[in-house]
C-alpha cells in the first residue's frame, strides 16, 4: 500500500535508513528536516502538513539524549523544552485518518534499575529521573490517550549512518579495521535491533492499525557487549585486544517483545553474528569516509558510567 509519509530527523541514523527504505518500496515521503523547516515552529509545521497532507508521520527527530549532552545540565533543560515543543506541534497537527508513529525509548521505565525483559505493563511504575527518559515518558502518556499515535519503545539500534564514534557496534568494527583494541568501560546485557529489521516493523505498522499504544521494539535474544565483541572479531581478519575497565555487569537494558510479536507475528529477527557481517563490510567500504582521529582519541569513554 501506497502512503504520503512525513519523516521528521530524516537526515539521522533512523529517519535516514527509514527514508530509504521506504522510498525503495515506492512510498512517497517527504523529508522534514529539509532546510527551511523548522520543527520548533508550530506555523511552519502547519505550512508542512497543509502543503503535504501526510497520511503517516513518523517522528524520529531527536536532540539531545547522548552521554555528553546528558552530563550538561544547560544543554539537557533546552532539549527537553525543544524536545517536547517539536512532538507536540506535529501531535496537534494531526487531522482525521493521519496517524503518527513516534520514536520512544527504553529509558521510559527508568534506567536507574536493572531493566530485565521489562513488560510495557510495567510503564508508570516509575518516574524517570533523567530528563531524557522524562521527556520520552511524558509523551508516552499523552500517546495513552490518543488513538493514533503509536508510540515505538527502542532500546538499542545499530547499522549503518549511527554514530560510529561512540555507538558501540559500529565503533568496536572501526576500532578492529584500524587495528585497536575494543574498550568496554563495563560489561552490560543489551537488547540491539539490527536497524533493517526496524525499518521492516516500521513498515509492518504502518499499513496496520495498531491494538496498542506503546510497543517494545526489541529482538527476542539479548546479548552482552563482550559478547558483540568477539564477533566483531570473527567478522574481521585481525583480532582486537578486548578490554573491560570495571568487573561485573552493569544494570540490565532489555524489554520483552511478546506484544510486537502478538501484533506482527510472521516477524523474523536477524542473527547478531549475520548482521554485524553486514555492517562490518558497509565499513570497510567506507572506512576513508569516517573520521578516523575522532575514533582513535574515544571521548566518550571518559563520559561512561559503572553505575
């Protein structure tokens, strides 16, 4: 089926394989972060959707969110704010028969627990105290009373256009094609979605109407990030020296997939070993593209917690 869809962060990791893989299959989207749209400004949003009558928007625009902007409390308020402005200017745009599919997080359930197979019944058993996840839960229970905005829990995505400069899949592979040692700061159980696999569940949804509001987007299996490492390794030819800085585990990031399943149950998740093959490949060919000082130095390692 056919659908004008609005793609908000279209130029990012998600907006832009989702631009691309949805064009491939002759929907007609319209990128919304082109220059001259400003996401903030509610009479521009307006102009948009008028212009373009979107059947489907799918919001994946983001600031903010990382390890850096989180540890500065300035940058945090003003992405919050924005953050909050930019959703809420496309939610009241939305007319009868358009529906929104909204990019939501994990950190909903609040990250300062371990978040083991956590179930969507389980949102609101606390509040978030990073004002990341707040953000995230706040739209979340606006979406809980609405009927046609679907809100997109992910916990972890890799592939490629990520940042590979601190995302940990792709830098690990960058780090082993250079020859570097893979750097864990502590080991942690993860769910990552291989991102062909989103943009196929985002595909799925949008041609259904969906029976609830929130959904984990997650794979069935988890896996630890010493685990990633050693295939990163067997993906390579050379084998990089894996180094964990902390002993333990760290708390736990995994959802439970039972209702996304339920919804859509000819679902099939990637292998991780299969698709980090994949990617290893995209970055070999485009390892002269990449900034490879900005890989090298790792500044984020210093941004990383053990607690």
């Amino acid at each position: 089926m056919k659908n004008r869809i609005l793609i908000t962060g279209a130029s990012g990791f998600i907006g832009r394989n989702l631009t691309e893989r949805l064009s491939a299959k002759g929907q007609q989207v319209f990128q919304a972060d082109l220059p001259g749209l400003d996401l903030a400004d509610e009479a521009a949003v307006m102009a948009a959707f008028d212009d373009f009558s979107p059947e489907v928007v799918i919001h994946c625009a983001n600031v903010g969110g990382t390890r850096a902007s989180e540890s500065d409390k300035a940058a945090a308020d003003k992405a919050f704010a924005l953050n909050m402005r930019i959703f809420f200017n496309l939610a009241r745009c939305l007319k009868p028969g358009m529906r929104m599919i909204a990019m939501g997080s994990g950190a909903e359930y609040d990250k300062r627990r371990p978040l083991r197979k956590v179930p969507e019944k389980d949102f609101d058993a606390f509040v978030p105290a990073d004002d990341y996840g707040y953000a995230k839960y706040l739209i979340s229970k606006y979406i809980e009373r609405t009927d046609n905005i679907t809100c997109l829990r992910i916990f972890g995505l890799y592939g490629k256009y990520e940042d590979y400069t601190f995302k940990f899949i792709s830098n690990a592979i960058v780090k082993n094609l250079l020859g570097l040692p893979i750097v864990i700061n502590q080991n942690v159980v993860f769910d990552f979605l291989w991102i062909e696999d989103f943009c196929e569940i985002v595909g799925q949804l949008i041609n259904i109407k969906p029976r609830h509001p929130h959904y984990n987007i997650t794979p069935t299996e988890s896996v630890d990030l010493v685990s990633l490492a050693d295939m990163v390794n067997a993906a390579g030819k050379k084998k990089s020296e894996i180094k964990v800085l902390a002993p333990g585990l760290n708390r736990e990031y995994t959802g439970d997939n039972t209702r996304l399943i339920s919804e859509l149950p000819e679902l099939k998740f990637t292998p991780y070993l299969p698709a980090i093959k994949k990617l290893y490949a995209y970055y070999s060919e485009n390892l002269e593209k990449l900034d490879l000082a900005a890989v090298k130095a790792d500044p984020y390692l210093k941004n990383c917690k053990t607690a």
